[in-house]
C-alpha cells in the first residue's frame, strides 16, 4: 500500500484543536514559522462547513510545525502538523495593501 501524507492545521486561538486535513500521496510543501497561511475554503472538521472564502479569507500565521511518522493498517502515514494564530495585521507588501482582485 502507497505511503499516506497529512498536513493537520491546528488553530492554536481557544481550545487548540484540529480544524482541517489535507490528504495526499505525496509530501506538502514545507512551511516556516512566521509564514502567512490562508484559509480560503477549507471544510472545517467540527462540521461547520468552509467560513473563508476567496474574497473574505481567514487570515492565519504559521506558530509551529512538527512532524509526525506512523503506521497503521500496513501503511506508512506521514503527518505534518502546523499550529496556525489568527493574523489581523496588513497585507504582505508582496501582494499589495488592499484586497485581492478577483
């Protein structure tokens, strides 16, 4: 059986919990700290469904990351998880002060 990736977002803001996985058959991309990480239409795992949106994203910063190796039914799962803040700060001059053009 093929290897297994998850990136496991995790708002650190309030309980600390899981808020979104991301399967996939090969690695994600890796992230730093600092980085700005956007929620632009995850479906939440507490069963309320996608709150960001293209045009009204939910603004994060990456806290921490850690890596996570295991096996489970023959199958090796490789987790990445990342502990996101709630980001309310300016717009990266990178991509200009004001929102996004669709």
């Amino acid at each position: 059986m093929p290897d297994i990736y998850e990136l496991v977002l995790c708002d650190i803001s309030g309980e600390h919990k899981p808020v979104a996985v991301f399967r996939s058959a090969s690695p994600f991309m890796p992230l730093h700290v600092g980085e700005r990480f956007d929620d632009h239409g995850w479906d939440r795992l507490d069963g309320v469904g996608k709150i960001g949106t293209p045009e009204a994203p939910i603004r994060y910063l990456v806290f921490a990351t850690k890596h996570v190796v295991f096996e489970k039914g023959g199958q090796t799962i490789y987790q990445f998880c990342v502990d996101l803040q709630p980001y309310s700060g300016p717009r990266s001059p990178a991509w200009g002060h004001y929102d996004p053009v669709p």
